[in-house]
C-alpha cells in the first residue's frame, strides 16, 4: 500500500466468504415454536416460569439480606433521581 492510502472499506477482508442469509440461520431446536401448541397453553407456561422466577428472587433475598439490602438502596437512589 502506498503511503497515505487507506485500505477501502467497502471491500470485505476475504472475497471468498459465504454470505450468510437469514433463511440460512439454524435455530436452537428448543427455541423453534411447537406447531400445535395453542397461545393459552404458551400463556400458562409464561406464567409458570415468571411464578418460579419470582419465587426464586425471593429465595434468594432470604438468604442474602445484605445483597438485597444494598439492591433496595440502589433502586431507590434510581428511583429518586429519576425525572418524569
């Protein structure tokens, strides 16, 4: 490269490489859609993960006071310099 050039950007590094296309993209068979399932019975499981999740944040504020403490604090700091 000559003095003072710089490289072209709009070139990629390597011609060769596929171009990935996002038909192309595989998903993670756990993540792909059950075709049979029905919204209610994904609003049940929603809500089943979101009921264990809770319980779980709970659990471990029991177990953890001065973490949760600190957390409160930090989040009524936020919440006190929070503009509407």
């Amino acid at each position: 490269m000559p003095d003072g050039e710089k490289p072209k950007r709009d070139q990629p590094d390597q011609p060769d490489a596929p171009v990935r296309q996002d038909s192309q993209v595989q998903q993670d068979p756990q993540v792909q859609q059950d075709p049979d399932e029905t919204a209610a019975a994904r609003r049940r499981r929603r809500a089943q993960f979101l009921r264990e999740l809770h319980e779980a944040k709970a659990l471990r504020d029991r177990v953890q006071p001065r973490r949760a403490r600190a957390a409160r604090m930090r989040q009524a700091m936020r919440m006190r310099t929070f503009r509407w």
